[in-house]
C-alpha cells in the first residue's frame, strides 16, 4: 500500500531561518512526489514536482529514493511562507494521489 | 473566472438524506479528479475521470457514493442515504491531462446532521 508520512503537524520557524518539512513516503516502484500548499483562505494548489526538478519560492525538495525522503527546503523562510504544506505521491501522473496528513508551517517575524 | 468552481460551498443535510455536489472544471480539462478531506486530514483520493468515463474510482468508498460526468465537463458527486461520518470537505481538481497540473476548486463542505 502506498502511504505518505509527514512527521509534523505543526512547525514554528523565525523569519530568515532555514526551513525543513519533512516528508517520507512508502511505495513499491518508482512514484512521483508532489509538494502541494494551501495559504490561508486560499485553494490547494501546486507547489513543485520532483519530476521537474524547478526551485518555486525558493523551495527545493530533492527525492531520496534510498531514504524513501522527498523533504522540502527553503534556505531562508519569510513571512508569506507561512501555510499548510501537504506532501503527496502518485503511481504516474496526478492520477490517484496519496496526501500526507500536512505539516502547518507559521513564520514568526 | 477561469478557476474550478465547486457548488454548493457548504451543505448541510440531515442524516439518511440525498445530497449532490457539484465541479465546474476549468475549460478545456479532460481530467477531473474528486478528493474527500476530514478535519485534520489530507485529502484522500475517491475517483479520477478522464472525458465522459471514470478511470479510476477505487477511492469511492461503497455504492452510497456515485459520480457522473456526462458530457466530459461538468461532474457531479452523488451520495445517496448520507451519514455523519460523510461530513467533510469535498475538493474537486481539474487538469489538461494526467500529466500536467491540477487546478482544485474551493471545495463544498459537508455536514451531517
């Protein structure tokens, strides 16, 4: 069975720190691993895909297929990043995708 | 507006009751995804169409739960008999193919009372 763990619910970091969301993920082949983000009264929405390998606001997430890791970075958080980042795998594609239960990310100034 | 808009945004229904629930995807998407989300928790798959025909509905989770989509834009949920445990939030998403980005709609909330 496929499944995605997001360790924290909840992740409190100063403006200007490095940020981490950590994301592992159980799956037999090779998947794909998505990062979505949902700003406050905003919809979800695409934040990056390992597959097209972009920094997007400055995120990176790299696929650790030996860890089974897909943890998303950010060398210098800001205010905005503030959100509900939810990390998610397919088998190909965005058919059938498998969400982690989010990690709440608040930015303190 | 050029976005997935879900109708209604809340919904409440009385237990045992007929409920249906509407996506608007945006122009142009062939594929349509509907996602279920209880509180506290990710959204979880329940069925995938691509045009007019389901791909993929391993996520529904028993015949209460029906979705159409006739003429390949428009879909609708359909939950039949509903329950307390059915309240969540429904997300419908859209996307060019299966391939490229999903766009998701604002969701309808669902209470059961």
């Amino acid at each position: 069975a496929q499944r995605v763990t997001q360790p924290e619910k909840l992740l409190s970091v100063f403006k200007g720190a490095p940020v981490e969301l950590k994301c592992n993920y159980s799956y037999s082949g090779s998947p794909e691993l998505f990062w979505y983000v949902q700003y406050s009264r905003q919809r979800l929405q695409l934040l990056l895909r390992h597959i097209s390998r972009e920094s997007i606001k400055g995120f990176t997430a790299d696929l650790n297929k030996g860890e089974t890791s897909f943890h998303l970075k950010k060398p210098f958080a800001q205010e905005e990043d503030s959100a509900m980042y939810y990390c998610a795998l397919s088998g190909s594609g965005n058919e059938k995708l498998t969400f982690g239960t989010g990690t709440r990310l608040t930015i303190i100034p | 507006g050029a976005g997935v808009s879900q109708t209604p945004s809340n919904k409440v229904t009385e237990k045992g009751k007929y409920v249906e629930l509407r996506c608007d995807p945006i122009s142009g998407h062939t594929a349509l995804y509907w996602y279920r989300q209880s509180l506290g928790q990710g959204p979880e798959f329940l069925i995938y169409f691509q045009g007019t025909g389901a791909a993929d509905d391993s996520g529904l989770p028993n015949d209460r739960f029906f979705a159409v989509r006739p003429e390949g834009s428009v879909s609708t949920l359909k939950i039949q008999r509903t329950e307390r445990g059915d309240s969540a939030v429904y997300l419908c998403a859209s996307s060019i193919d299966r391939n490229t980005e999903a766009f998701f709609g604002q969701g309808t909330r669902l209470t059961v009372v």
